[in-house]
C-alpha cells in the first residue's frame, strides 16, 4: 500500500445488477486531479469508494496507505465535500462546522476557531449564524466546502464543488483549489464540465460507463491518441506561405487558414512537425506570434477516446 | 491535537449523544413523540374532570388504577411507540433526511458512532418518559385530594413511582437497542416494531419458556403492584430482579453490538432508501 497516493486495485461496484464502476486500476498522486465523465459515468461511485461511502464489490481501495474501513484514521487525512444538498435540520453555517469539529475531538475553543477560520476561507464569516436551510445554492456548496476543508485534511475530494457558484464565486474556489493543491495536498475534483476541469487540473482520470478511460497529465493522455492527428493553431504573418511548406511533409494531414484565428495544422507525427516548422520559419523569414496545441484541452480529448460530448456544455 | 485515543473517543461519544438529544428533544419530529406521550396525561386529565364526588372521596384504589394504566397502556403502548419513533430515527431518520453522511465522514469508528447515538437515545427517550409517567402517577392521585396527595408522598407511593420510573429507563435501554437495530436493517421498521409490540402483548399467553424471549416479562417483574392479567394468562414464575437486570442489560449490550457491526458495513445510496 503506497503512503502517499489514492490506489485502486481492479475494484468494481455493482448496485445490484447495476454497473457503478469496473475493474478500476488507478493511482492518484498528489496535486490537482480533474475526474472527468458525463452524469452516471461514475465519478460519484468512484469518490464514494474513496471515501468509504461505499464499499467496493470487488478489489481494493488505499488511500495513503488507510483502507477506508478505518474511518477513525482515514477522516483525519480526507475531507470529502459530496453532491448531497442536504444539511441536518436547524443547523447554521457555525454549528455545523462546529459539530463536525467536536466529532473529529477538538475541544471547544479549537473547534470554534478552526470553524471560524473555514467560514472565513470560503467567504460565509455574515452569514455563520445563518441556517443553513436559507443560504442560497452558493452559500450551501461554500458551507460544504468549508466542512471538508475545517479539519486541515490532506486529501481533499470535491464532487462537483463548483455546481451553484456565480462566476466571482466560481472563480474564488478555483484559487483556493489551486491554493491547498500547491501546499502539497491531494486535490480532486470531479466536474461534467470539461473547461473547468482543464483550467484548474494538473492531471486528470476520464471516466465513462464505469471504466476509466485516460488517465494522467492532459498532453500526455493527448499525446498517446494516435487515431486523430495531433492539432497545432500558427498565428503568424504570412500564413498561406507557411501552409504551402508544410504541405510538403508527408505527415501534415490538414493546414487550414481560419479566419481571425491563424493557421490551423493537423500532423501525425508532432516531434517532426515541430522541427520542421523551425527550419521552415528560419528559411521564409514568418514573423511568428504564438504556436499552441489546439487540441490539447480535457475536451478534445474525451472527444476523441469516448465519441461523443459531454452534455453539460461549458455553463 | 495531542490527545489520547480514548479521550477522543469519549469526546466523540458525548458529541454524538448531545447531538441526538437535541435533535430527538427539538426537532419537528418530536412532534409524534410528544403527541404520543400527551396521550395518557390528556387521558388523567379527563378522569379527573369527570371523575364522580364517591370516587374522588375514596384514595384507596388510585394505586391499584395507576398499575392498571402503567402496564396495559403506559409500557406496553405509550413507552413502546416512543422509543420505536426515537430509536429507528437514530439512523433511518438521517438516512431519509440524506444527511448520515456527515457523520459517516468524520474519524469515528462505527461502533463509537452507534454508541454515541444509542446513549443520546436512551437519554432523551427516558427524560421524555419518565417525565410523563412521574405526571402521570400525579394526576392519578391527585383528583382524590389530601387523602390522595398523603398517598402519593407516603413511603409507598415514592417508592412506587421510583419502581416505575425505573421500569421506564430499563424499557428505553432495552427497546432502543432493539429499535435502534431495526432502523438499521430494515426500510420501514414500523412493520417489525408492530410485529414484535404483538409478541410483547401476547406475552401472558405464552408458556413460560415462550416468555423468557419478550422484554415486558422482564420489565414486570420490577412493578410494585401486581395486575391481573385475565383468565387466560399462563402464570410462571416471577423473575427475580438481578436476572432480570442481567437479561435486560445483556440483551442491550448485545444488540448494541450486533449494531455496530451492521454499522461497519453502512453505505451512503439514499436514492436506494
């Protein structure tokens, strides 16, 4: 069992004859992992199972080293903020924090503080002795987040955290994200919206129908699709030139002019593409601007391996 | 953070208990119990506005009354249903209210988990019970006015009212064990907590190795006065108060035991609930 990584060894879920997830091999390394997959694909099954919210079928699940039957020691290293938008009944935005705190066995004083800090954190200080049940959308997925993070875990499992922000909001949370996963923790974050996923993720695992599709860092999950050429956008001067050289590799697929865009360039082998667009730019004199991967995105990519989009768009 | 494991563990049982009191004692749904237990009270009440100038004048049967209500409507109806409604609520009610997660997420074994909401259970469930039988007891003696009030604060009469009290507390232990685990194992455990108040009831009509399976003839076997039971009943004989102890305790222990051990294996599928 490896200490400082989420593992899964061949686990699978079935909810009676339903399918949760299958035989998922997967191993999670610190930093900001985006879990990606359309609704139902399992991402929640998948973070459940990592949280001891569910018990696998079959195989093994570790998380730093701590079988999820051990709650008493996984939960001082796992904050888990879930889907679930319910809250005890009568409970503020305080006493629920503080509630969770004194079941972790802080005392009083410590509780209140570290419930303060989190309220402070995700932005609810006005609002702490509030009920819960009349905080707006935003406020709930605030409070949970707070509830995941008040005991300083070191892994945090997020699913769907930015559901019900506003844009400010949404943009906040991603700092923070970025914030705890920079200080050395786990963070991941599950979403159905791939753009977000691409802003705020290190690596990602894709999921669809409950396998595991991809999974690691996005150019090398990019990289490993032979099946599609690989896209390069060219903003430069005199793109027509630059298109007429590049016909000449053999493995340039497609160069496109796209209006306002630049030149758009398909190739099966991005390495030689690379080199000779260098020389080709030394022999014509193009003023180059930018030269980016144009396919390079969590999208494009579960594009490619699953066929087919992601229904949540890009709200 | 530097404490001891068993301090935590303590810090997190009282947590939980207080938790559960509050929520068993002020939530909404206390409602039902509340309503329940205002049964008999309202019931006393009736009796003594309507109770006739020949009986009031006469104090000699209130405790004979008094143990007629306690055993066929206070324990075995009014104490019952209350603990069914606050025990399987202990974790049905939060599985329904789709809020067990939290506590589920927290570092806390399942077995201080169940522990924890058990002890709040038998807390709030005796505090509302043995407050409604010691009204009760008084509003008993009390239409019979002097003779009734030298009744009830006599050596006997305190001495009664401490044996039904601890009656009440033993039955909120061991139905709250027993509700507790129902809550856990099945969707709707009103159906085996009717099941079993039938078992309880028929009680006097099993034989006497039939008997010794049912919590009520342990719990009797504390009354200070004796009810008859009707011709039927198939009398055996009466359990000394230390086995009974042991039984009502044991039994307790062990279904709190085999709780936590569901516990262990509780997961979080509220579309499945």
């Amino acid at each position: 069992m490896s200490p400082d990584h989420i593992l899964f060894r061949n686990v699978s879920k079935f909810y009676g004859e339903v399918l949760g997830v299958n035989k998922v091999n997967l191993e999670v390394a610190s930093g900001l992992t985006g879990l990606v997959g359309p609704n139902g694909s399992g991402k929640s099954t998948l973070m459940h199972l990592m949280t001891g919210l569910l018990r696998p079928s079959r195989g093994e699940v570790s998380v730093l080293g701590i079988s999820p039957d051990h709650p008493e020691e996984l939960f001082r290293k796992v904050g888990y903020c879930t889907q679930y938008d319910n809250f005890p009944n009568g409970s503020t935005g305080l006493s629920f924090l503080q509630f969770a705190l004194a079941l972790h066995g802080y005392q009083k004083s410590e509780a209140d503080e570290r419930a303060w800090a989190a309220l402070a954190r995700v932005g609810l200080t006005d609002a702490a002795n509030r009920r819960i049940a009349g905080y707006s959308k935003g406020m709930r997925q605030r409070i949970k987040l707070a509830h995941a993070h008040c005991h300083d875990p070191q892994i945090l499992v997020l699913d769907e955290p930015l559901n019900g922000l506003d844009p400010m909001g949404r943009a906040e949370m991603i700092d923070l994200f970025t914030e705890l996963a920079k200080e050395g923790r786990h963070v991941i974050v599950s979403s159905h919206i791939l753009h977000e996923v691409d802003v705020i993720s290190d690596g990602v695992i894709m999921i669809h129908g409950g396998a595991i599709v991809a999974e690691g860092e996005i150019r090398e999950v990019r990289g490993e699709i032979t099946s599609h050429p690989i896209q390069v956008l060219i903003r430069c001067d005199r793109p027509h030139t630059v298109a007429s050289r590049l016909f000449e590799l053999e493995h340039i697929v497609e160069a496109r002019v796209v209006e306002d865009e630049g030149l758009l360039v398909s190739t099966r082998d991005a390495p030689d593409f690379f080199n000779k667009f260098n020389r080709i730019v030394i022999d014509t004199g193009v003023v180059v601007e930018t030269v980016a991967p144009a396919d390079e995105s969590v999208h494009a990519v579960y594009d490619y391996l699953i066929g087919e989009g992601l229904g949540g768009g890009s709200a | 953070m530097t404490n001891s494991k068993p301090l935590v563990q303590r810090r997190q049982v009282l947590t939980l208990a207080r938790h559960e009191v509050g929520r068993s004692l002020f939530s909404r749904r206390s409602l039902a119990v509340y309503l329940l237990v205002g049964m008999p009270l309202a019931l006393m009440l009736l009796r003594a506005l309507f109770m006739p100038g020949s009986m009031r004048a006469d104090a000699t049967h209130a405790t004979t009354e008094f143990a007629e209500v306690f055993h066929f409507f206070l324990l075995r109806f009014v104490v019952f249903f209350a603990n069914a409604m606050i025990f399987v609520r202990l974790f049905r009610g939060e599985i329904l209210e789709k809020s067990l997660h939290y506590t589920l997420l927290a570092p806390l074994s399942r077995t201080v988990l169940v522990i924890g909401k058990y002890l709040g259970g038998v807390v709030s469930a005796s505090l509302i019970l043995v407050l409604t039988t010691t009204l009760t007891y008084i509003l008993v003696f009390l239409p019979h006015g002097a003779a009734g009030v030298q009744l009830l604060l006599s050596g006997s009469g305190i001495a009664n009212l401490a044996s039904y009290l601890l009656i009440v507390v033993l039955a909120c232990f061991a139905y709250g064990a027993l509700f507790m685990l129902a809550g856990l194992f099945f969707k709707n455990p009103m159906v085996p907590a009717i099941l079993f108040l039938g078992w309880e009831t028929l009680t006097p009509f099993l034989p006497a190795f039939l008997k010794v399976l049912s919590f009520v003839h342990y719990l009797v076997s504390f009354a200070p006065v004796p009810v008859s039971l009707g011709a039927f009943a198939l009398l055996a004989r009466p359990v000394s108060w230390w086995i009974a102890l042991l039984a009502l305790f044991t039994t307790s222990a062990l279904l709190v035991f085999v709780a936590s051990r569901v516990a262990r294996h509780l997961e979080v599928t509220y579309s499945a609930d």
